[in-house]
C-alpha cells in the first residue's frame, strides 16, 4: 500500500509590525515631561519586479525602533531627531540610554565602576526635552531582522544599510505625519559616517532634508584613522590622542588642553615632515623629532626610535603603562586593565568596552522587556560581528567616506547645520582626526561656518564621564533649539 500524500508545509503568514505603547513622565513640577513610547519591530517592503510583471512590496526586514514623542505638543512644530549608533554592528542602545533617552545607565566611571546588576535612572537632560527621539537598530543589530526566507547579509553594507535606515526614516515620518517637522540625525562613530552619507540620500531620494546633524565621535573618512601600510596620515593625526592619555595617566604633564595643543601643532607640522623624509631624516634632526614625539606621549625615546616614528593605537595603549603592568582602553583611554601577557607588543584587547557592554546589556534588556513591555526571546545584539564582513564594495581602490556625500548634501540644503562632538580620550575616532577631515570638506571656506564643535574631557561614549555628560546634553539642546526655528 502506498504511503499517504505528506500534506505540503504551510506557507509562513507575512510578517506585520508587532508595536507596543506605554506612556511615561519624568521629572518634576513644572519641568515634568508627559510622552508616549512606542517600540517594536516595523516591516520594511520593497517593490518587487519579476519578467516585467510587478508583484507589489514584498516584506524584506523587520527594523526595531524606540520612538518618543512628547505629549500635548503640535507634532507639525516639534522637531524629531533619528538616532543610531555605528560599529558597523552596533544596536543604539548606546545612544539611548548614555545620553539621549528620558532613562539612562547607571554604571560609574573610570577607576570607580559600580557592581552587577547596575541599574537605570531618570535622565533629567534628555534631549527630549526639545526634540522627539527615535532610536533605530539596523538590520542584524538589537532585535532587528530580516525577514523571513531573506539574507541578512544583504544589508550589511554601506548602500543597503543606507537604503533601509533610510527608508525606515521616510517611513515613519509619513506614516506619523511629520513631514513638517524640523527633522535630525544623530549617529555616533560609524553612525557619524551613515548619518553624513543619509543626509544626501534622504534628500536626492524622497526629498526629505533635514535641518541638523549630530555627529558624536565623528569618523567621515576611514582612512584618517587605518592605520594600513603606505599611508602616515593617521600616525600624524592619533598623537594629539597619545598626549590627552599620557597626561591622564601622570606621563604628561601641564595642563591637559595646553599640552593637547602642542601636540597638535607637532602633528600638524614637524611630524608629518619627518614621516615624509623617510630614512632621509638622520642625525640630530632625527633626535629632535623622536625626543619630541616622547616628550608629548610620555613614550620611551627609545621605543619610538625603534617604531620609526610610527606608533599605532594597539601599540601605544599596550606600552604607555607597561611599567605599571596596565594596558589602556581604545573606546576609552582612561580605563585601564592588566594584559595577558606582560611581553606582548601590541594588543586589541579593550578594557573600557569591557565596561561599558555589561552595564549597557543589562539596561537595554530590562528596560524594553520591563518598563516598556516589548518581550522577545530573540537575543538583544547590543553590539555584533555578525554583521562583518561588512561590504564596502563601492569603494575599492579608495578609502571609505562620506565627507563629499556631506558636501552635496550642504550644497543642495543651505540650511542643513552640523554639530560635531570629540572627546579627548576618544581612542576610536580622534579629535584631530575629524578635524582634518573637516578641514578637507569640499565647501567654501565662509560654508564651514555651519559646522559647531564641542570637546570633553571624556573617551568615545563621552556620556559615561558624568560632567562630560550633562555639559554635552546642554550643548545638544542648544544645538537642535537653534536649528529648528
């Protein structure tokens, strides 16, 4: 007897977005803020074309969001600003609860960390206070997805990523009427460079320009900060960095934005020479410049004779305190660890990730599955490698970069403003760094006037140093007040 027909496998039901809403309030008196978040996760379609024939938006990722908008306010006046984070791979917990969301991590600082389990507090310097948030992880990252029968590394690229934060942000400023509505990015490190590049794409694809950019830890072109055989621009371009760390840790002494300053003039001047004379520089004149470089890194002489001037961030972070048996942080050069190893000459291990991710895990885990009700059993990818290898395919043969894509967009928006924050511990992205890059911009010289800056005495997440942290709320604030009317 033959064996019965196996019934075929049910087709999956299409994903729909699976939103949850709660309402909340901080603060007190007549400073207290009323607003409505939603979170969850929203379907993000795309037309689908086959032999001519058009079979309509077919679902391609789930994006998860958390968006604040403040109650009893005319949404059509309120500006609302889109945050993420960079990695590539990072969710934007990062963002939300350092530094711009109405709740925060409490985690201490350097050299005075709290214990497990940590905890969350009221942000009375949200930027909320002047702007609705919107909180974005890219596909792969937080609880975002593709969808069901679909590749997730068909987003992990420059243009896809570009593409589909880009259209979760028309989509939700349509879908809640804000078209309107004075309209922000801010991202951070990678986030920096998406956001400079979103700014053209939003515009020369639906017509959306925005009124400002925040940009914290800013890193517009890659190659200011590669260190890759043949190119001494970023050996230049860290030292001013070496110098901010040295002092921190009693290797540099005077006063820390005074010597940060000389730094940056040898940077700017004598080291990049003597990096281009090759074996050509000799003698006294090498021995002036290597006594230099040690005396504003509180490196040995010795050991940047023999590293040709060329000192890398893994190198420097792994010898700065190998006398007192430390290594220090990159996102954050003020935190310091014990190597495994007390001989090894460079590491990329990074004491203040560290951390930073505990603290940060626990808060964004608890947070969206408590206080705003959104349960999952997916894991929260706070910050993966999953999304690596991250494509830059439009870009071979030349360094990673949005700077031009940031020019356009300024040519085409007279109006757009950019805020830029540095911090000086800041291991990952560097001030000088961005600054170099943004003295490169290809914009007349009166249209840099746009551009604001801000520096802390802090590493790459600046919020976890508290004074940097409500110094940079206020400068936020002021920033989104100024450009939104």
């Amino acid at each position: 007897m033959a064996d019965d027909p196996q019934p075929a496998p049910a087709t999956p039901a299409p994903p729909e977005d699976d939103l949850v809403t709660t309402q909340h309030a901080v603060g007190v008196g007549r400073g207290r803020l009323r607003y409505t978040v939603t979170a969850g996760r929203t379907v993000l379609r795309e037309e689908v074309v086959e032999d001519g024939t058009a079979r309509g938006p077919q679902p391609r990722a789930e994006v998860f969001s958390t968006a604040y908008v403040l109650d009893d306010v005319d949404p059509r006046t309120r500006p609302v600003t889109f945050a993420f984070n960079g990695g590539p791979g990072s969710s934007s917990a990062w963002l939300h609860l350092g530094l711009l969301g109405p709740r925060r991590v409490v985690m201490g600082d350097a050299g005075a960390l709290l214990p497990p389990p940590w905890g969350l507090t009221d942000n009375l310097e949200s930027l909320l206070r002047v702007s609705d948030l919107v909180f974005v992880d890219p596909v792969t990252t937080g609880y975002s997805r593709p969808a069901a029968g679909h590749q997730a590394g068909d987003y992990h690229g420059y243009t896809r990523d570009l593409e589909s934060v880009g259209e979760f942000i028309r989509l939700w400023t349509s879908r809640h009427d804000r078209w309107s509505s004075p309209k922000l990015l801010a991202g951070e490190s990678y986030g920096t460079t998406r956001a400079a590049a979103l700014a053209q794409h939003l515009a020369d694809g639906c017509g959306l320009y925005l009124n400002g950019l925040l940009l914290i830890s800013s890193v517009l072109d890659i190659g200011s900060v590669d260190f890759v055989e043949g190119s001494d621009l970023p050996y230049a371009l860290y030292l001013p960095t070496y110098t901010a760390a040295a002092h921190h840790h009693g290797k540099v002494d005077g006063e820390l934005r005074a010597r940060v300053a000389e730094a940056e003039e040898f940077a700017a001047r004598d080291l990049p020479w003597a990096l281009a004379r090759g074996h050509r520089l000799r003698g006294a004149e090498r021995d002036a410049v290597v006594a230099r470089y040690a005396e504003l890194t509180g490196l040995d002489p010795g050991y940047v004779d023999r590293a040709d001037l060329r000192v890398d961030l893994f190198s420097f972070v792994t010898e700065l305190l190998r006398d007192r048996g430390l290594q220090l942080g990159r996102l954050d050069l003020r935190f310091t660890s014990w190597p495994d190893h007390g001989n090894v000459s460079r590491t990329e291990e990074d004491p203040s990730y560290r951390a930073l991710v505990g603290p940060y895990a626990a808060a964004a885990n608890g947070y969206l599955r408590t206080e705003l009700g959104y349960r999952t059993d997916l894991p929260y990818n706070l910050l993966t490698s999953d999304v690596h290898p991250w494509s830059y395919k439009e870009f071979e043969g030349r360094a990673v970069e949005s700077a031009s894509a940031l020019a356009s967009a300024m040519r085409s928006n007279p109006h757009l403003q950019v805020h830029v924050s540095c911090g000086y511990f800041d291991g990952a992205t560097p001030h000088f760094a961005a600054e170099h890059v943004f003295a490169h911009l290809k914009v007349p010289p009166g249209e840099a006037d746009r551009i604001t800056w801000a520096y802390y005495e802090a590493g790459h997440m600046m919020y976890v140093h508290e004074p940097s942290r409500v110094q940079q709320s206020a400068d936020l604030a002021a920033f989104v007040q100024r450009v939104s009317g």
